[in-house]
C-alpha cells in the first residue's frame, strides 16, 4: 500500500518543522550559556575591582553563598564582605565552564583560582563552584553559589 503524495507532503513538512525548531532551540540554548559565562566572568571582574554595582544586578535578594569554609551568607553579608578594607582580591580567573540549562534555571560549575591578601596575609586558592542562576523579569541572577577548595 501506497502513502498518498499528499501525506508524503505533510509528514516532510512536519519533519522539517521539527527540524528546524530543534535547530532554534539548540541556537537559543547556545546563546543563553554563552550570556551565563559571560556573567560568570563579569562577577569575577566585579569581585576584584570591588563593582558593587555589578554585583547588586548579578546576585538575586535570595542569594544564598557558601564558602569554601564552610561559611554561609546572605546577598548582604556577601557584598559587605566584598567592601571588607581587609580583603584584596588581585586575581580571579575561572576555566573548565560547564553550564547545565533547565527552562528557567541553569546550574554552571567550573575551576577557579583567586589570590590576594586578607588581614596583610596572601592567599592563594584554588577550587571548585557551583553556581546556580535563575532567569528572572527579563535577566539571569545568581540564586547560589557554592566554592569548595581543591588539595594541591
């Protein structure tokens, strides 16, 4: 039995249809975890030159932020933290970012290294984040973040 040309047709249509919004959606998604990194980045740039205003944009008002030690702030506690005189930060640089995307969520983990001084005493870190962003009225904000050292 034959398939009549005129569902042949159809059923083509509906493939490329289908095609084609999976080759969007793929465009769109692309797009969005080029946008994350980009933030990731910018937060980093914010941290060490002390942008607060960057940084209010990027961090939700329920942010919640745990340090590699184990210490667990608030939006507000981490931005006082970052105006802190003791803390200077002079690198921030991140490497090996993956962003996982769920509709209106992404989670992004990758490698960090910071260093700087605190207190008059260096510092040089390196480790692991996991950030977790949540599009929002139009815009990505950090909702968690979470750091964990790695052993040298």
């Amino acid at each position: 039995m034959r398939t009549p040309p005129l569902l042949r047709r159809l059923g083509l249509v509906f493939l490329l249809l289908a095609v084609g919004a999976g080759v969007r959606l793929h465009a769109q998604e692309a797009e969005t975890e080029s946008k994350l990194m980009i933030l990731e980045h910018i937060w980093n740039e914010a941290q060490v030159n002390r942008d607060d205003r960057a940084l209010q944009e990027l961090v939700s008002e329920r942010f919640v932020n745990t340090e590699y030690d184990g210490e667990v702030s608030d939006k507000h506690k981490f931005l006082a933290d970052i105006h802190d005189p003791q803390y200077k930060p002079s690198l921030m640089n991140i490497d090996d970012v993956k962003v996982r995307l769920f509709h209106d969520a992404a989670v992004v983990t990758g490698n960090y290294h910071v260093k700087g001084t605190y207190q008059s005493k260096p510092y040089d870190h390196q480790g692991r984040f996991t950030d977790t962003w949540f599009f929002e009225n139009g815009h990505w904000q950090c909702v968690a973040s979470h750091s964990s050292l790695v052993k040298k």
